[in-house]
C-alpha cells in the first residue's frame, strides 16, 4: 500500500532535510559500537546496529540525532572507503568459505564473489589473502568482495613479514628484468685504480656492499678517496627498470630479510664492491688537513676498482680498541693495519672538528634481531657504534656534504637532504626553553644555520638529557628537496647523499647528476615532486618496519610477562595518557599508561602526565621526566597489535 508511494518518498525527504548532518571518519572499536570523527574535532556515537552499515577507516555523510552527549549517528552516505582493499584470512569450513580481515577493527559480514572457484585454484583454510572491495552496505546490498591474490599460506612461519609489506603497498621480492648488463656510459672517463688496495667495512651477512675507502697521509692531512658502486652505469634512464626503482624508492630491510630496489644481479653481484672483482665506481677524492677540516675542491670522477679486503665492523673495532689480541682474534695484513690506523686517526679528527664546528647528535646503539627458522626471535643484540662505525660514517658524512656543495655549484639542483632546524612557529619556545638553561638566543639567530649549531654546541656541553629530548620535539621535520638548501641539524650549507645508489633511488639521481657535470651534459632534470615521492616511501617503510619489530618483540616478550623482571630504561616520550619508554638491554617499547604509573590505578586522574613539559606531575612536582633511566617492568602484552604494556617497577606514591 505505501510501497512506491510518491506522497510518503516526500515526506520522507523533507524530514531528513531536517535532520542535521555532518562529515566525518568512522572510527571502529573492538566492542563492535564506534565514533564519527568530523575535521572539528566533535564525536558522535555509532551504535553497533548502524556500524553494520561500514566499516573502520569510512568517510562518510551521516544524520545526527539527538543533542549533546546523547548524539547519535546514522550513517547515510559513503564519500570514501577506508578499505577498498585490505588483507584477511582465509576461513573454510565443509566448503563454506569467508574471509576474516587482519584488522580487527573490520567488522562486517562480507560476501565473497567466486568463493567457490578458491578451493579450484588451490586456496587452503587458513591462507592469507588481498581483498578488493567491490560494493559498500552503504552503496547495495551488504559488502561483496574478491580475492585478488594469496599473500602467504597459513603455515608460513614468516607470512608476518609478507603480511606487512602487502598491508603497506610494498614490493615483497627483487625486480627481474632481462638486460645485457653492459656499462651504458663508455664516453665517461673512468681511472684505472684496480691496483689501489681499497676495503670495504660491513655487516658480516651483508651482500649489497656499495662503498670502499682508500687512505693516503701527507704533509698537510690525508686524501681520502671514497670509492662508490655506480648501478647508473647499467640502469638506463627513464628505462622500465629505472621506473620500478623509482617506485620503491629504497631496498626495504626487515630482520632477515630485505627487498632489493634493483634487481638482485646488480645489487647483490654486478654492482656490489666484492673483494677480489673489478667494479664500475664513481669516486670522490677529499683533502682534509690535520684538523680534521675539509679543503679545497674535491675531486669527483669515474673510476674502475677492486677491493682488496672485506672487513666487517666487529674485527676492525676490536682490532683498533685493543693493544693486545690473542691468536685467534683477526689481524689486518702490514698494508691494511696501516690503512686502518690512518683512517682511524682521520675520522677521530674529522669528528672533531665537526663538534667543534658543526652539529653532532650523540649515537643510539644499534639493535639487531636474530631469528630462527620458525621466523621467532632467538637473540636480540645491542651493539653501540664502535671504532669501525665511526670510520665508515665519518667517511660518507663528508662525502655526502661534498657532494651537496658539488652539486649546489655545478647544477642548482639535486637530492638534497634538508632539514631548517626548529619549526617556524616553535622557535620562541625554544629560545624560552634555552634560556631555562641559561643560554640566551633569539628567534631571527635560531633561524640560521650559524645560530642553531652554535646553540647545539652549547647544549652538547650541559649533558642535559631532558633538554635534548625537548629541543628535539620542537624541530622541524626533515625533507628532501631537488634544490639547495641547508641542513641545520649537521650545521652544514648543503647535504646530498650519493653513497648507497644501490639501495636509495635517490642517491642514483645525484650520481647521473654529478657524472653529467663530468661530461659538461645538461640533459638531466630533477623531478620537482621527488621530494614528495621519496618522503612517502620511506615512511611506508619505516611503517613496515615499526610493525614487523612490534610483531616480533610482543612474541618474543610474551612469556615474561609473569617474570617480574626489572629493565633499564629511558623516557623518551610523554603524551596525556601516560609515557613511552625504550628498553636499553633490547630496544623494545613499553607503553605504560597513567593508571600503572602508581600503585592504585583510581588514583590516575591525581596524575598529569604534561606533554607540553615532558614531565609527570603530581601535586605540582615533578616526578618523571623526558630522558630519566627508571625501572620498568612487563605488565601485559597485546600479540595481535604488538603493543607492550610496562608498569613503574617501583610506582609513584600519591598522598593526599
């Protein structure tokens, strides 16, 4: 009787036109109820019968009924999806099949279009699979889906690894591309140095091997020649390889595991600096005098090498911090030991002077997770930067700034590595936070690069660990430009790195670059939206990077929960709910929230936990605060989401 009634349609209308709407994000809960989130900040509630109708992630347009803190919303428009594709697990069941997505914050009954044809082609129970959204609750009838692809079968013990890249749109294995691997560039002038003894310094398991060095002392200081694989030798321009490279931006590094950016034939072989092989290199010799100080025009050109030694860092740091070894401890031959020593010598120098004259950070120890073959963590190493760290990175630093200024002169444009110090609109907190500590500035010195170095000599010298992590969170991000400009957290003019073209695009870039001022070409331009494309891959990639480590560290830690086992560790973040800290025996995180900072969680709301101060107040005193060492112990772990729960070991007393 009221189907199709034109009259009822009309007032159906009208008393929707009535009803205020707003714009906003869905925002699921695990509780199957969720919130809108409008661009203004306002919540509205969505109950679970209405969360039916979309999914986590969904902008949509949505009726508001109700006032104040009793408003609802009711989902009627879909503008965009939040998972027109995502991952999920293969369920079958007596040739019943449904999908469960990996996020458990997708709740919705899904349809799958050709679920039969799966079984036909293979697909288990328990497999991991790309889903592509085909309809939306909101668009037809319900959410139908398709199978695009099987990420990993689910009795792969390192399907997580696959999981992660796929979530984030990233490659899972190296490039293939038929090529005869022949140099492209032969009207380059390349030096004969294959009888120069070079060496390189690596990780004992590393293949990519793009940088050898080569020492000789005189007079004045050293030459120091830093000698860099050159894959823009065999990648042609604009070519389908050099797209694909561009694409990924960078090799990607997981725990046991890497993604090349070029195809493994050269950057595992061809183009990697083996000992023994005769390689295509770009060089850059460098005159830097007794003080550690570089002068003079440096000298880039092309050149053929071959490394006459493969060393890893662990044989040369303790080689070069110890007198006395045994017999079974690695010695460098009479050439090599006399190479080491003068580079060490350098780079001691070298870093020197830079604190003395540029910005230098204190260095983090690394962490390195070793795994076993059911793709678990069985060690987890903490190795500090050593001796032989310090010459690799002391080299490149100075090859990466002569670089910049190489380019800066020569072509106005490049891959440059920027970064313009404190943000714009924090640079009066930061003179406030300065002179808290008794070191006078003003915003027009900060902004320069002169004024921000000399500002972090003089923080360098207080050892302030709160006033470091403080200054930190009021700087700028750092960017890559295709033009010149500074780097203030080096303190220097320019940066453009050159030295991993295996592995960074970029660097690529600046090595056609620099060889096109060798061979007075102008035929190469820089992309002005590198900069974007290159920022945004590599912050998939720390994503992919941050989640496989949280993976890992919540299986890894999951058992001592009940251990009672106290770690060292350093506040390096604190938010309104509570602070994070990094564990300094493994390099986990632990979230601890307000209610286990003290003994009686009800007595939370008595905490301020002030992010503006890094600090956790009580009563108006300070009880924690951004770099302290405290105890912390393991309260709960969150397998599914990574996350690791901590507690104060020795909690915070609240009096009344």
């Amino acid at each position: 009787m009221f189907q199709n009634n034109p009259l009822l349609s009309q007032l159906k209308k009208q008393i929707q036109e009535d009803i205020p709407k707003r714009q906003g994000k869905v925002k699921a809960t695990e509780r199957g109820y969720g919130f809108l989130e409008t661009d203004k900040g306002k919540r509205f509630f969505i109950p679970p019968s209405e969360m039916k109708k979309v999914l986590h992630g969904d902008q949509i347009n949505a009726f508001i009924r109700g006032k104040g803190d009793k408003s609802t919303a009711e989902p009627d428009q879909l503008k965009k999806t939040g998972s027109a594709v995502f991952i999920a697990r293969l369920v079958i069941k007596q040739k019943n099949i449904s999908i469960v997505p990996k996020n458990p914050l997708l709740k919705g009954f899904f349809k799958i279009k050709g679920s039969q044809a799966l079984l036909s082609r293979g697909y288990q129970d328990g497999d991991w699979v790309k889903v592509e959204l085909l309809s939306h609750a909101l668009e037809g009838n319900g959410f139908l889906t398709q199978v695009i692809e099987k990420i990993a079968e689910g009795s792969d013990p390192f399907a997580y690894r696959l999981l992660t890249v796929a979530t984030h749109n990233l490659a899972n294995k190296a490039p293939e591309f038929d090529h005869p691997w022949q140099v492209i560039d032969p009207q380059l002038p390349r030096s004969d140095l294959t009888k120069s003894p070079f060496f390189t310094i690596d990780g004992v398991n590393t293949q990519d091997m793009d940088d050898a060095l080569y020492i000789e002392a005189n007079e004045h200081g050293w030459n120091l020649t830093v000698a860099i694989s050159d894959p823009s030798a065999y990648v042609p321009e604009n070519s389908d390889m050099d797209a694909e490279a561009k694409r990924r931006a960078f090799t990607l590094y997981l725990p046991n595991f890497n993604v090349p950016m070029l195809p493994r034939d050269l950057s595992d072989s061809l183009c990697s600096l083996k000992e023994g092989e005769k390689r295509a290199t770009l060089c850059c010799t460098i005159h830097i005098n007794k003080k550690g100080e570089i002068e003079g025009e440096p000298a880039f050109y092309g050149a053929w090498i071959k490394s006459h030694y493969r060393l890893n860092y662990t044989d040369v740091s303790n080689y070069l911090e110890n007198e006395e070894l045994n017999d079974d401890c690695w010695k460098p031959s009479t050439q090599l030991a006399e190479q080491l020593h003068t580079l060490n010598l350098l780079s001691l120098k070298r870093l020197q002077w830079r604190t003395d004259n540029n910005a230098v950070f204190k260095n983090q120890p690394d962490y390195t997770l070793k795994l076993n073959n059911k793709g678990e963590i069985s060690e987890i190493l903490c190795e500090p930067r050593r001796s032989a760290n310090r010459l690799v990175e002391e080299s490149m630093i100075a090859a990466n700034i002569c670089a910049g200024n190489f380019l800066a002169k020569h072509k106005q444009q490049g891959v440059f590595n920027t970064h313009s110090g404190f943000a714009s609109e924090r640079l009066e907190k930061a003179v406030s936070l300065l002179a808290e500590f008794g070191i006078e500035s003003d915003i027009e010195t900060l902004a320069t690069v002169a004024g921000y170095t000399k500002i972090r000599q003089q923080t360098n010298l207080l050892h302030n660990s709160y006033l470091d992590h403080r200054l930190r969170k009021l700087l700028s991000y750092a960017d890559i430009k295709n033009t010149p400009e500074a780097h203030f957290t080096l303190g220097v003019a320019h940066y453009a790195t050159w030295t991993s073209p295996i592995r960074k695009y970029g660097d690529l870039l600046n090595h056609r670059l620099i060889k096109s001022v060798l061979l007075k070409e102008d035929n190469i331009q820089v992309d002005s939206e590198i900069g974007q494309l290159l920022n945004a891959a590599r912050k998939l990639q720390r994503l992919a990077e941050r989640d496989v480590n949280n993976i890992l560290y919540s299986q890894y830690l999951k058992d001592q929960v009940e251990s009672k086992w106290r770690y060292k560790a350093e506040i390096f973040d604190i938010i309104k709910a509570g602070i994070r800290v990094r564990i300094q025996e493994n390099g986990a995180t632990f979230f601890i929230p307000c209610s286990l900072l003290c003994k009686d969680g009800s007595d939370a709301k008595k905490i301020d936990c002030n992010q503006a101060l890094g600090k956790v107040i009580i009563a108006q005193q300070t009880e924690l605060q951004l770099g302290d060492v405290i105890d912390v112990m393991l309260n709960n772990v969150k397998v599914e989401s990574g996350q690791l729960i901590g507690k104060l070991a020795e909690p915070l007393v609240i009096i009344d």
